[in-house]
C-alpha cells in the first residue's frame, strides 16, 4: 500500500512539473505560442527588470558655483551702472554681451543646482 501511494505521489509530482513548464508553451487557451513570441515575452520580462540608468549630470565643485555666481554678481553690477550712463546717452558697447553673459551664466547655475 505504501509503494501505492509513493507511486501516485510521484505521478502527481511530475504532472505538477510538467504543467508549470507547459504554460511557457501554451497561451490561457491552449493554443501554441508563435515562434519569437516566447523569446519577445522573456526579453520583456528582463526589461522590466532593469534599472533605468542613473542621470549624469556634470560633477561641478562649490567653489566652482561659487565663481560663477560671483562672475554673474560681478556682471549684474556692471550692467547696473552701465544702464544709469545709458540714460545720460552713454551707452557701453560691450552691455549687449554682458547681458547675454549673464543669461549663458544664470542658466548654467540654474542646470548645476537642478532648480
């Protein structure tokens, strides 16, 4: 009795087995998987397994921001004086490139300090 039931036992096992390495082969309906669809399921599976891949942004030192917003300081005050000559008629001919010095500097510090 006891071989019976090992025997039933062990069948029921193998059907276990073979059903669970069958559903990569049959659809919920029972019909066939075509060729590459396996292959497209499994490389699905390990896609979404992945990390996406980290963001890498220019490794910039403090002292670096720290020069930049100095230079944009530097460049405001500047500006600051050069738009109070303007108004007497004194316009500097270099005003055009600190202002777009400034816009170039304002959005490099904006992209490194991920504002």
């Amino acid at each position: 009795m006891a071989f019976h039931s090992l025997r039933i036992l062990l069948l029921l096992l193998v059907a276990v087995a073979w059903q669970s390495s069958s559903t990569d082969v049959l659809f919920q309906s029972g019909q066939p998987i075509p060729p590459g669809h396996k292959a497209a399921n499994d490389a699905t599976r390990q896609a979404e397994q992945v990390e996406p891949p980290a963001t890498s942004h220019p490794t910039v030192t403090a002292a670096e921001v720290q020069q930049q917003a100095d230079e944009l300081l530097s460049l405001a005050q500047q500006v600051h004086t050069d738009t109070q000559r303007a108004a007497q008629g004194l316009v500097a001919k270099d005003l055009k490139d600190k202002l777009k010095r400034i816009e170039k500097l304002s959005k490099k510090l904006r992209d490194e300090l991920e504002l």
